[in-house]
C-alpha cells in the first residue's frame, strides 16, 4: 500500500475530490498554504493499493490543471519612483509524494 501526499491548488480541489470518489478512491482533505505564491492549496491524504498508484497518478494529472497567472513582484525602485512589475507564472497542477505504508488499520 502507497500513500500519495497529494498537494493541490483548491480551485483544484471540488473536482479532484469528486472524481477520486467516483473511481473509488478515498482521501483525507487538509487545509494548507502554499510557500511560492503564498495561495490557498490543499493537501489530499490518499491511501492506495501498489497496483492503483499509476492509476491515481493519472487521474490527478488529468484533473489537476496548471494555468497561468500574474504575480506581483515587490516594489522595484527605479531612480525615484517605485513602480509595480508583473512576471506571468504557471500555477497548478499538483505535488505527489508518494510513500510507502508499512502498516494500515480502519478502526
């Protein structure tokens, strides 16, 4: 058995849960903050079967969409006026770690 740590934008994540569900997959929902753009993502605890993890992997490949977007540099000073830069990055998708489970129990 695999444990997929399963990190994903939240606008992401209504769909992904849905489509895990009706695979039949189960998974465990986290709040969580991202560290790049300091956005709202969510961690998605997802136990499965070794023979199901490449089938996992697809289907958060295939509903986890990477878009882009317009951050916000800081501030950058040219001379005596501050003016704002925007950089265009891509966004989503999804972060798997996948980790051995050594033991499972539903009690």
């Amino acid at each position: 058995m695999k444990l997929l740590v399963t990190i994903v934008q939240d606008q992401d994540v209504p769909v992904l849960l849905d489509t895990l569900m009706k695979e039949g997959f189960s998974a465990t929902k986290l709040a969580s903050t991202g560290g790049f753009l300091r956005t709202g993502n969510t961690t998605l605890l997802i136990g499965v079967d070794d023979e199901k993890v490449e089938s996992a992997l697809e289907l958060i490949g295939r509903v986890s969409s990477k878009r882009e977007q317009y951050q916000l540099d800081p501030l950058t000073t040219l001379g005596s006026t501050i003016m704002p830069k925007m950089d265009k990055v891509t966004v989503g998708g999804a972060i798997v770690f996948v980790v051995d489970v050594e033991r499972f129990e539903k009690i």
